[in-house]
C-alpha cells in the first residue's frame, strides 16, 4: 500500500475536525473568488487533482503540510483586507485624453500614440478604457527582445494561438482581426526595438484595426534619433498624438478626493507627488499605512520619507 492508498481508518485519522475546518475554509474562499481548483492549486504549490481529492477527503498524501500552506494562504489573505488599498479610479484630464486618443482609434481603425512621463497615469486610464469596452486587446510590451516575442504577445492578446514561426503567427493574427471592431493597445514601448515597429504597420495596413501604442517622450526621441526606413514607415501612419503632461492640483486633489486632505495635507501632496498618479496613490497607501484614514500634512511628509526619491523631475522612462 502507497502513501496515497490508505484505508478508510488511515483516512478518516488524517481528516481531523480542525482539518475539515481548513479545507472548508478553502472551499469558501474558493467559491467566493471564483477561483478554480487550478488556481488554488497555484497558490498552494500542488498538483489540481491534489486539492480535489483534499476537498473530498480522500488525499492520502501529505495531508498535514497542505493544510499548514493553506492557513498561511487564508491568513495572508485574512491580513490583506486589513491592508491600506489604492484609492479608487479617478477621473482626471489624463483620463480624457487617454480615452479619446483610445477612441478615435478605435472608431477610425487608425494607429494612434500616447506619450507622457512615467508615472502619469496613461496605463491606468489606458487599462481603464479596455475594462468599458469590448474587443480591446490591452498588452505591455516592455523588453520583449524580438519582434517574435511582441508577435506572440499581441497574438496571446487577441486570443490566437500563437505558432512556432512568426510569419505563421503574424498570418494568424491578421486572420483573426480583420474585418473585427478589435482595438490593440500597446504599453511601454520605450525597449521595444525598432524593427518591431514593421511588425505593428504589417498588423495594421493588412488587418485595418486600430492600433495604440503608449510610451514616453524618450520613445519619440529614440526614434527620431534612429530615423531608419522602418521607423519612418511606422511614424508616416501615426495619425494622432496625445502629449499626456503631468499631473496639476486639480488631478492630486480629484485622486485624493475620498481622503477628505485639508489644503495645507494637499500642498503636500502634490509637491511630494511631482506630478505622478502613481505616486500620489502610493503616497496615500504609506500615509495610510501609519495613519489610519485621517490622513495629515505630517502624515504624508511621513510617508514622503518611506518612498524612493525621484530623479530628474518626472522623468522619461517606465
């Protein structure tokens, strides 16, 4: 007899009440996430079938070391609701530029681009749109390192199976796109090397979707520095250009809203947060974090301390 076929008493004597208590435990959270058992067995580091059989009582393997990684799991869960969180989307003028850029895209099927600092808000607001609307394909390009590597994301994005050559995969995404309302949205840019831009103009000359593709001012420079053929094929067909700027009071004070900051915590705020929504969410959660909900002037200078300095102002990369 194995270590997995145990006798209805062997079982019985692994599946103590408190362990039942564990996997129903489990079972709940499962059912409130919606998480499959696939995902679940994820988390805990085990086969599927694994915690199938757990939630059957019928696992006649290591029973006691799962249900230990499965309080660790539930705990850290239990601390997560505990934690300080973002603050909610917020509507801000970085979002109605984004979005209309995103839209004149999509209606007129054309390539458009974002541009802006790190940190403004463009892939929020970008993520944001694709969430309201259907048929967006939303990836981050970042270092893919070939033109292969961004095929396959864009492929994995529009949910085609992607193939061992590229040309193939090339050939299936404009299959799957053509004559579709699909817009693709393609994030940070800035690594992406320049002969990938072929692949984009092929994508969208032979499957006529739009295309938007969102990086900073260092991406538009790069190109222009570079100024090949290929580069100014792609640049030729860019029809709309979005310059995101950073962040005003006016924004700061739209994400804070729910914070309830008097003036003075809101200077603060935005002088610390060098017009970055990605800092000033992050500057709420730390002020949070030692704070509570009332959140001060001292508590935000605070939480200042606790982040990593900028350089050079707002910056141009990611």
């Amino acid at each position: 007899m194995t270590a997995l076929d145990k006798s209805p008493a062997e079982l019985a004597a692994l599946y103590t009440p408190e362990v039942r208590t564990v996997l129903d435990s489990l079972a709940t959270y499962m059912r409130e996430r919606e998480i499959s058992r696939k995902g679940a067995a994820r988390m805990l580091g085990c086969d599927p079938s694994n915690v199938g059989r757990l939630l059957r009582h019928v696992y006649g393997g290591d029973v006691a070391g799962l249900v230990a990684r499965i309080k660790q799991v539930l705990e850290r869960e239990h601390q997560r609701h505990r934690v300080p969180h973002d603050p909610p989307h917020a509507e801000i003028g970085t979002t109605e530029m984004v979005h209309r850029t995103m839209q004149i895209a999509h209606l007129e099927r054309r390539i458009a681009a974002i541009l802006g600092g790190t940190g403004v808000g463009k892939s929020v607001a970008a993520q944001e749109y694709a969430r309201r609307n259907d048929h967006v394909a939303y990836l981050v390009a970042g270092c893919t390192g070939s033109k292969g590597t961004l095929a396959r994301r864009i492929a994995e994005a529009l949910h085609v199976a992607p193939s061992y050559r590229m040309d193939r995969t090339v050939d299936r995404i404009i299959q799957a796109a053509r004559g579709t309302d699909w817009l693709l949205v393609i994030d940070e840019m800035d690594e992406v090397p320049p002969d990938s831009l072929r692949l984009i103009r092929e994508i969208h000359d032979a499957a006529q979707i739009g295309i938007v593709v969102i990086g900073t001012e260092a991406f538009l420079e790069a190109l222009r520095a570079k100024a090949s053929r290929v580069i100014n094929q792609f640049l030729g067909r860019v029809a709309y250009v979005e310059h995101v700027q950073p962040l005003g009071r006016d924004a700061v004070e739209a994400i804070a809203a729910p914070y309830g900051l008097d003036p003075e915590a809101l200077d603060v705020l935005t002088e610390t947060a060098h017009g970055q929504a990605r800092r000033v969410a992050m500057l709420l959660v730390n002020a949070q974090r030692a704070g509570g909900q009332h959140l001060t002037a001292k508590a935000i200078r605070k939480a200042r301390a606790e982040l990593m300095p900028v350089l050079n102002g707002n910056g141009g990369s990611h």
